[in-house]
C-alpha cells in the first residue's frame, strides 16, 4: 500500500513555520504583514473560505482584513476597491475570492492587483516571472503542491512528471515549477490521445482534471507519487480526481481527498503573504 502523503499534517508544519517567521518579521521591522480578502456577493462557500483565510491570519500574527460587496456591484466599484487596497501601506497581500458573481470581469481586476501585492500568483507580472524561474509569488495550489513533494522527500531531479490538466491556475503552473526543479514534464488534456499510455510514464503523477475518480490504478506507474488536486462533490461525498482505492494499491506515494493538496492551499497563501511584506521591505 501506498505512503499517505498527509496534506493536513505538511499545512499545520507550514503554519508553524510562517508564524514564527512573522513573528521575526514584526520584531525586526516593527510592520505586521497583512491580508486583504475582497468578496463580492454572498456565495456562501466563498464566505466560508474567506472567513477560514482571515482566521488563520490572525492566529499566524498577521493582519487580516476584508472587504465584503454586493453581489450587484459594478466593474468600477470591484476595481475601486483593489485601488484602495493597492495603496493601503498595512495589506500585503490581496486576495480576490473567485469566482465574481454575475457579468463582472475578473481578468482586469486580476490584473489591476498591484504585482507586490499579488499573493494568488494570478497577475501577468507573476506569471511572467513563474515562466522566467525568477523569484516571485507562486499560485498557492501549486506551490503547495511542490511543498507536499519537498515534505516527502520525493525527488524531482530527472524524474519522469506528468500532469493531467492544463488549466492557467492549476495545470501550467504546476508543470512549470515542476520542470524548474528540473523534471521531465508532459502535459496531458483532453485531446491526449491514449492518456492511461502517458499516464503509466509517470513518476510524479499530478491530476487536475475536475472528473471524478478518473485516474485509476491501471494508469499508474507501480511505485509512482500520485497528487490529486482534483475536488469534486459527488452524491458519495468529496472524492478526487484520482480513484483512490485502486491507486493506493499501485502508487509508492498518494494524497487522499480530502486532506490532501486541499489543506495547502490556504498555508501557501500565508506563506506567500509574508513573502510579499519581506519583498516589499526589502
Ligand atoms: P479546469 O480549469 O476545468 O481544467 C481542467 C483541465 O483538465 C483542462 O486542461 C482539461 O483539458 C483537462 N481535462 C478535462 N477532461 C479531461 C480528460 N478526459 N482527459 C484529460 N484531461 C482532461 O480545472 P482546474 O481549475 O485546473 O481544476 C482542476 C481540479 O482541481 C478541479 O477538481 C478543481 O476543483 C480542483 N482544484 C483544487 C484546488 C485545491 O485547493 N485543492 C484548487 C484549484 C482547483 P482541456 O484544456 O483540453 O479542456
């Protein structure tokens, strides 16, 4: 049977690790890193989230801050806000609860997060940077995903990686940082033909498709790290992308869901916001 790779354990050691590092932090420059959440409309999973982010803020020692607007704001008002949080010298970090309710666009308010601020990783400038392997803020699921890989000690180094998905906020950041710690990386969609044939290749499986339960244990190297970002709810409950009972029998290494990548996401953002207040003092 397969190692658990305990995504709940790995946050609450990324948790310990950022609070003592904030707590560094204040002691040294007297600033308290703070975070912004912006929530338009009262989708009651995104309050949920929102709250759980500005929670854990405020246990870690860093501000928390929020910002709540009607689900019929217009695109003036959303961008208006992030302005005033771009110049609000307390917030680090800004964190725009997707998705916006209604017509709103969030590409141009995406894009109007100021880049030291941006601690989804979502903006051009980050993306520029993930891209060119220059220091940065790095979209939270991934980076948590590259956090469960370091805390099992899975190497990465010349290892054979595929990731199932090539989504902009999951698939592509994902195989970028893999390939900058120098794995051979294939992409695999929806047009890849013989995707179990791939799939087998892998060393370092990562699925983030949003199909329930689809990689299977015949798709598996015998011995390989599966990562399943993959949250789907499902009339059985919350289940992978990753059909785990199969999988677990063949893979070295796995995640579970829940408890997997799901409990990262939220450790990466406060890493990332305490990075961003180190980057923008220093
Ligand atoms: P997405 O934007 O819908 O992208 C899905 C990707 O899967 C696309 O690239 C798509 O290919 C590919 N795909 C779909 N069907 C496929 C098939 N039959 N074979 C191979 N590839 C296929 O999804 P996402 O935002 O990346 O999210 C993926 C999953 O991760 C979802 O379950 C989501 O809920 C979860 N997620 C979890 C977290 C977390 O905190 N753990 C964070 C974000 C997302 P094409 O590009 O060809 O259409």
């Amino acid at each position: 049977m397969a190692t658990v790779i305990d995504g709940k354990a790995t946050a609450a050691a990324v948790h310990e690790r950022v609070g003592r590092e904030a707590a560094a932090f204040v002691a040294e420059t007297g600033h308290m890193p703070g975070l912004v959440t912006i929530l338009v409309g009262e989708d009651a999973a995104s309050q949920v989230y929102v709250r759980s982010k500005g929670e854990r803020c405020k246990e870690l020692g860093m501000a928390s801050f929020h910002e709540g607007l009607p689900a019929d704001s217009s695109q003036d008002q959303v961008e208006s806000a992030v302005a005033r949080w771009n110049a609000d010298d307390r917030v680090d970090g800004i964190l725009v609860q997707l998705p916006l309710p209604g017509d709103l666009d969030s590409k141009p308010v995406l894009e109007l997060i100021d880049p030291s601020k941006d601690v989804d990783g979502f903006h051009p400038v980050s993306v520029g940077r993930l891209v060119a392997n220059q220091p940065g803020l790095r979209p939270c699921t991934p980076a948590g995903v590259m956090e469960l890989l370091r805390a099992y000690e899975i190497p990465v180094t010349g290892a054979d990686a595929v990731v199932v998905g090539r989504s902009d906020i999951v698939g592509k950041p994902v195989a970028l940082l893999l390939l900058h710690q120098s794995a051979t990386v294939t992409i695999a969609h929806s047009r890849t033909r013989d995707l179990a044939e791939v799939t087998r290749r892998a060393d370092i499986l990562v699925a983030a498709v949003g199909r329930p339960e689809m990689i299977t244990g015949d798709m598996i190297k015998p011995g390989a790290a599966v990562i399943d970002v993959g949250i789907n709810r499902t009339e059985s409950g919350l289940v992978g992308d990753v059909h785990y009972p199969s999988a677990s029998e063949v893979a070295g290494a796995i995640t579970p869901v829940p408890g997997g990548v799901g409990p990262m996401t939220i450790a990466m953002l406060l890493s990332n916001t305490l990075q961003a207040a180190r980057l923008r003092r220093s």
